[in-house]
C-alpha cells in the first residue's frame, strides 16, 4: 500500500513539472511572438482594423476587391466586390453568423469564428495564452522547420499556428473544423510583412484548403481604428454579443 501510494504521488509530481516545463514554453514562444509583432502593448491597442486589398478565387476564376474588417474577438465582416451585381458578404456578431445577409448556422459559423482568430493573430494566442499548447517543431508546408502552437477553438475545433524559429513571426495558420469524424482543414500561408502603427501585419497571404491551393489575399492598406457594431451585422439587425471561442476543457 504505501508502494502504492508513493508511486502514485511521484506520477503525480512528474505530471506536474511535465505541465509546468510546457507552460514555460510556451510562454517563451508567446514572448518572442509578441517582441516580432511589435510589443504587447502595440498588439493590444491594434484589437480592431480594416484591412483593404484583392482577392483570388480558383472557384471563381478571378479576383475581386476586398474589405476585411476584424474586432477582437469574434466580430468580422468580409465584402468581397467581383464586379457589377457580384458582391460577396459574410458577417459574424458573437455567436451569430450570415451569408449575404442570411443567418447560417454550422458549419459555417464555426468556419468564420476559426477566420476572425486567424485574421486576430497573434492577440488570440496572448489573450487566451492559458488554453495553448505546445506542439514542438514541425515541417510547414514549404518545407521549413516551424514551431507549433495550438489553441482548443469552440467546442472540437482548433487553430493551429507555425512560427519562424528565428523571427518569431507567424508564417503558416491552419483552422481545423471537427464535422463529425472527419477534420477539415483550412491553411494560410503568411508574406510580405509590413509594420502599421508599430505593429507587424503580413500584406500577402496564400490560401489552401485540404492542402489544395484555392487562392490569395494581396493586402494594400490597413488602418487600426475603432469599428462600430453596425459594420458586423445586416441592416435592422440588433446586437447580441456572445459566445465561448475558446474550448475551456
């Protein structure tokens, strides 16, 4: 019995020196993103933005001219205008979602909840630091040796970062929607980076979807400003902000 019970306290402090060395890495890796992108404070005061640019869709064939605006942390309006009569609008407002100005439900929610983290990075790793967890190194889709970071993402989904050893920039991102037994899995790749104010954003991102290249985001302009409640709903809609982005097991 006391065998027992020694070997069960000595599991028990192994268990916990193990949770408390991965903490400790990833707050390290936290750290250095945070120094690349211009300081905490810097990431902190920049929680919401338009992003303006072009767009390319291998389903559509073309490129059209994008509005991206983003509110830390679940609020996001993409218009993406293809020309005369062919304009693309997705919202998201807390735990409500629409396509061209219709509510949908999952798994599309789920999917612009995973876009607004992504379009967040890095403020959604520092602001929900206590959830990450440290993947250890991997081989991104280029080829290069990144570090993994992975934040548990409304209920089984996850958002998975691939930071540059060196730079501690983010380079890569994968949003994973769980939809039964099967993982979709959407990837961005991340270039040009450019400072805004003091805090770096990347100006070229490549898109991929199950490791097909569907297209990319060229960005021209970025301004860090306060954005009203009304850029993320349809018009008569009312607000309703909430929801749990983070899975807290």
């Amino acid at each position: 019995m006391i065998a027992k019970n020694y070997t069960a306290r000595l599991m028990a402090l192994l268990l916990l020196l193990m949770s408390h060395d991965a903490l400790a890495d990833v707050e390290t890796w936290l750290a250095k993103i945070s120094e690349a992108y211009g300081g905490e404070h810097k990431i902190n005061v920049a929680q919401s933005y338009r992003q303006h640019g072009v767009t390319f869709s291998s389903m559509r064939g073309r490129e059209g001219k994008v509005l991206r605006a983003y509110r830390h942390p679940d609020h996001l309006r993409i218009e993406i205008d293809y020309g005369p009569g062919d304009i693309e609008l997705r919202l998201l407002a807390g735990s409500r979602s629409w396509k061209q100005n219709k509510i949908v439900q999952e798994p599309f929610y789920s999917a612009m909840l995973l876009q607004a983290g992504r379009l967040g990075l890095p403020v959604v790793l520092l602001k929900f630091r206590k959830h990450v967890k440290d993947l250890g190194s991997f081989q991104g889709m280029q080829g290069n040796t990144l570090q993994g970071l992975e934040l548990p993402f409304h209920q089984y989904n996850k958002l998975v970062v691939g930071i540059d050893p060196m730079s501690g920039r983010i380079v890569e991102s994968r949003g994973v929607i769980k939809i039964k037994r099967f993982n979709m899995n959407f990837t961005t790749l991340y270039d040009d980076f450019r400072k805004v104010d003091g805090r770096l954003f990347a100006f070229k991102e490549t898109h991929y979807v199950m490791g097909r290249k569907m297209g990319y985001t060229h960005l021209e302009q970025i301004v860090i400003e306060p954005l009203v409640d009304e850029l993320f709903y349809p018009l008569k809609t009312k607000p309703e902000i909430k929801t749990d982005i983070v899975r807290i097991e």
